[in-house]
C-alpha cells in the first residue's frame, strides 16, 4: 500500500498536471484531477495518522465515516467525487465559470485541511492555480468572452 510520503508525492504530481490545462479546455478533466488529486489527500492523511489505506472509494467512505476526522470537509469531498463521475459519465461539456467554483469552494477547502494536518515542508503548494483561477476571474467579471469559451 502506498505511503503518506508516496501518496503526498502524488498529489503532487496531479496538481502539476491540472495545473498544465487548468481553466482550459479540458474541464471535465480537470474536476477528474482535482478529485484524484483529493483522494491522494485523504489516504496520505488515513495512513500518516490512522494507518489506514481504503481499497476503493467505498471503502474510504467508510473509514472517513467510522473515523469522522475533525475539520476534514466532508461536503468538499463528496461534491468533487459526485462532479468528476457526472463530469466523466453523464455530462461531457463544464463550463469554466464551474471549475472556478468547485475550485475555489470545494478543491481549496481540502487542500487547506490537508496543509492543516502536515508540517509547513509538506504542505501543497497550489499557488499556480490559484493564480489561474484569479486572473480567470478578473476576466470573467469583465465579461471578457473567452471565459466561457470552453462551455
């Protein structure tokens, strides 16, 4: 089973690949990203502090159930979870106005808690997102139209 350290590490390498399309065309894949990018977040934390590893989604569900971490943004998590299958399954088009939202008030709250829960020399840095999100948003509010370009 992977480690703190290797599932660190991966989330890691998944927020430099969202960080290479995000607010970008690829929408539905980056709520995918951000998802997986949460699932490596959680393990990390159940195997530093609990010794736990989940062997799928359900069974994480439930160790995050029996467990009931403190701080840990449940709703965060299921929305991601509930918008990377949809995103995937049943609707292929998101609209950039939607992953700033799932960002900023999903994706962030779990990286926050995971940065809540590690040293300061572990912690994830999303500053490149966050820049994105920002400047994309300025656009946004300007009614630049290639903010809902890839819609």
């Amino acid at each position: 089973m992977p480690s703190f350290k290797e599932h660190s590490e991966h989330s890691r390498h998944n927020l430099a690949f969202l960080e290479s399309f995000f607010l970008n065309r690829f929408n539905d894949w980056a709520i995918t990203v951000m998802f997986y990018t949460s699932v490596h977040i959680v393990e990390s934390i159940l195997d530093k502090n609990y010794f736990i590893h989940s062997q799928n989604h359900g069974e994480r569900s439930d160790n995050l159930a029996k467990l009931k971490l403190t701080a840990f943004p449940e709703k965060a998590y299921r929305v991601l979870k509930k918008e990377a299958n949809d995103s995937r399954y049943k609707r292929y088009k998101v609209c950039s106005w939607e992953i700033h939202l799932i960002f900023k008030e999903y994706f962030l709250k779990l990286v926050k808690w995971f940065n809540s829960q590690v040293e300061e020399s572990q912690t994830l840095d999303i500053q490149v997102c966050k820049n994105f999100a920002s400047e994309w948003f300025k656009k946004y509010q300007a009614k630049e139209p290639d903010c809902n370009k890839y819609c």
